[in-house]
C-alpha cells in the first residue's frame, strides 16, 4: 500500500501521490520584524541617516531577528499592520537622558519601504510601538520615555496591512533632516548615545516544522 502522504526535502511540503500534487503545510503567528541602530553621541548633522536591517555584524537576539541583511527568513512571508519605534531605556549600564531621548524623537523622520514601495513615511512621532516603561520613580534621574503610550491598544494599526515576502528588501531608515526654516535652529547634540528599534508587527507565515 502507498503512502498517502510523503514529506518532502522542502520544511512542511508534503506530496500526495493520489492528487499528483505538492502542497505546502504552514504555521501561523503574531510577531515583530525588528531591528536597532545606535546613534553616537555628539551633533547630528543635517542628512544624517541611519539604515535599519542593514548592518547585522555583532549583533544579538535583542539587536535584531533577521537572519539576513535586509531580509527575513527564507519561506517566510508577514502581513505587517503596525509600524513602530521605540528608544532602548538602557545601552548595557548607560542610560540615555530624556533630554537625548527628546531630541531624536523631536527630529527624527522615519521612512519605510518594501523593496521601491513606499509603506509609510513621517516624523518619529507618528509611530508609537506600545512598546516600553510606565509610570512613575522617585529614583533619582530616573527616567522612562517611550513614542507614545506604553501600550499596544493604544499603537495605532495600519488600514491595509501591507505584505512583506522573503524576497523583499527592507529598506527602512531613520533621517535627521535640517530645519532652516525655524530661526536660529541649531543642530541636535546627543550628550550620550540613543539606540532607536523600529519594530514591524504583524501575522507571519512559516513553513510548518522549519
């Protein structure tokens, strides 16, 4: 007697014999795309610009979860219906002061595309992770900052959730335009470093048993 079913070499692919046919098991899950960059202290000039999923050397499970530069996993394929960026609270024992926090919150525009296709562009503002610390410390210098509440009911979703396969490149990055147009601006001067995530939340598809 044939099998009714046999695996092949493929993760969740398995061929019937009866149909002829190929078919492809999967899994489903809620989760993050996400990635940081660090940004040094010192004056961030104008045009500065920092590129998420891009530069992955050295970089742990906490830094990022992509295996690859600017892709997911192979097979892998995500309907991502919210955008969002959150600043680390610590960097290892440094922890950046609101004021740094401030600044790149308050100048940063962040630009997101799928390979040439434009999902999403705006200042930081726009994106609130619902990631992050609340309430209230009486330590001193305590402090706890993050883009909007510290919430996901309250992170805003996209309308269209917007597909992200595992031939697509994330091109996503983080400017710091000028602002010549406010008198007297002065470029930003981060006192210590400020380590941005974007996070790109949604359904993932997996192969089943990959």
């Amino acid at each position: 007697m044939s099998a009714i079913a046999m695996p092949t070499k493929n993760p969740g692919e398995v061929y019937i014999p009866a149909l002829g046919k190929t078919f492809q098991q999967v899994e489903l899950r809620e989760d993050d795309i996400f990635d940081h960059v660090a940004i040094p202290a010192g004056t961030i000039a104008a045009g500065t610009e920092f590129v998420f999923f891009r530069d992955l050397t050295n970089k742990n499970e906490q830094d990022t979860n992509i295996p690859t530069q600017k892709r997911i996993a192979s097979g892998d394929e995500v309907a991502v219906f919210r955008i969002g960026v959150h600043l680390r609270e610590a960097i290892g024992n440094a922890l950046p002061t609101f004021n740094d926090m401030r600044k790149v919150l308050g100048n940063g525009q962040l630009d997101v595309k799928f390979n040439r296709r434009q999902i999403s562009t705006g200042p930081v503002i726009k994106y609130p992770s619902g990631y992050g610390m609340g309430g209230y410390s009486d330590e001193t210098g305590a402090t706890a900052v993050t883009v909007g509440v510290a919430s996901v009911a309250a992170a805003p979703t996209l309308f269209v959730p917007q597909q992200l396969k595992d031939d697509d490149d994330l091109n996503v990055k983080l400017r710091f335009p000028d602002a010549q147009w406010v008198t007297s601006y002065a470029a930003p001067v981060l006192g210590a470093a400020v380590k941005p995530g974007i996070f790109l939340h949604g359904v993932m598809k997996n192969p089943l048993g990959k």
